[in-house]
C-alpha cells in the first residue's frame, strides 16, 4: 500500500484516504509534498540553479573587479616609480653638469688669472740669474787676473790707494756698457765691479758692492780700502 502525506501537518496515511483524518489537510505523495515545500520556500532546484548561477556570475564579476582594480593599482604604482626614478635621474644629471660647470669655469678662470699675472708681473729673478743674464747680454764679463793689475796701476799713478778686495773666480766682474745693478746684491751675494773707460756708474741700488773705475783708479763702496 502506497502512502501519502499531510500538505498541513505531514502526517502519513494509505493512499485510499483523500482527506488527513487528523487536520482535515490535503494528502499527497511525499515527493510532491517536498516540491511544494521547496517552492513554497523558493528552494526548489531550479530556483537553487538560478541562485548558483547567480552567485557565480557575481563571483566571477567580483573577482573580475578586484583584479583589474589590483592591475590598476600596480600599474599605477609603477608608473609613479619611474616618474620618481625619472626626476631622480634627471634631478642628479642636472647637478652634475653645474658642478662639471663649475669647476670648468673655475679652472678657466683660474687659468687666465695666472696667464694676467704673469703678463702683469713676470718673475723675479735673483741676484745671481740677474748676473748671468748680463753675461749673456755681453754686457758684463768675469774679471780676470790681467783686468785686476791694470786697475791696479792705474791706481798707482793717481795716487788712489791700490789695495782692494777684488778676488777671481765669480767675484769680479768687468762692465763693458750701461747696466742697472742686480737687485738684492746684499752680504755674500755683493760683487766688484770694475768699469772700462768711459761706461758710466750702473743704475739702481748699488747695494753691497764695490765699483772700480778703470779711468782714474778711483774706487766706490763698501769694499774700498783706505
């Protein structure tokens, strides 16, 4: 004997009743008594078809979203990084073409400040390079033993006094024209000078040394005898 349930209280009895003898409820299979449970509650499988599909469809939108906002968001923070990176390096090239600039101008200047100077006020040479560079010139020569005697009679005769302190070797000089007298002629860089005839007392300071006239046998300076 087949069964059927209660559409009210669920109750089951044989198939021959129409009528639940316990509420009075509609009887029906228990099959079609779920169906119409289920549609009553919207879970029938259709309905539960639908909701799944739904809920996937959103699902996948959801995930769809997210995941371009994620591209979105990495795109956007990479792009940021090499704007950043870009400033950076251009920021740095900036700086270092001024200091390459700078230091360029500054070599430049520099260069030209000693290239004035030196145009302005050339080096100064010393005694002894002032002396060489009159020897040069030929106008002074190394006195010799023969320029010393000759001064020497010549003193004689015009009653000077012959003693001198004329020696060879780099000491004593003889003037064969005008020159100016070497700067810094002072202590042990002093020089005898002997004049030939007719070449004026030299320029300048005169300093330390001792100049001899090959005219008269006259003597002047610091190293004169009396």
């Amino acid at each position: 004997m087949k069964y059927l349930n209660c559409t009210w209280c669920g109750s089951s009895h044989g198939y021959l009743k129409n009528n639940c003898p316990s509420c009075g409820g509609t009887l029906t299979h228990k099959s079609e008594l779920l169906n119409l449970i289920l549609n009553k509650l919207g879970l029938n499988n259709k309905n539960n078809q639908t909701i799944t599909t739904t809920l996937k469809k959103t699902e996948v939108e959801e995930s769809s979203f997210f995941s371009s906002l994620q591209q979105v968001i990495i795109s956007s923070y990479l792009i940021v990084t090499t704007i950043k990176f870009t400033v950076i390096a251009l920021v740095l090239i900036s700086l270092l073409i001024t200091v390459n600039s700078f230091f360029i101008n500054t070599s430049n200047n520099t260069s030209k400040s000693n290239k004035l100077n030196s145009q302005k006020s050339p080096q100064k040479l010393s005694a002894e390079q002032q002396i060489h560079q009159l020897m040069r010139d030929e106008k002074i020569k190394v006195g010799s033993k023969s320029d010393i005697e000759n001064w020497t009679e010549i003193a004689k005769k015009n009653s000077e006094s012959y003693k001198h302190r004329m020696y060879l070797g780099g000491n004593t000089y003889i003037v064969q024209q005008q020159i100016t007298f070497p700067d810094g002629m002072y202590g042990s860089h002093s020089k005898n000078f002997i004049l030939k005839d007719k070449v004026k007392l030299p320029f300048g300071d005169m300093a330390h040394n001792t100049v001899y006239f090959m005219s008269d046998g006259k003597c002047l300076g610091t190293g004169c005898l009396k």
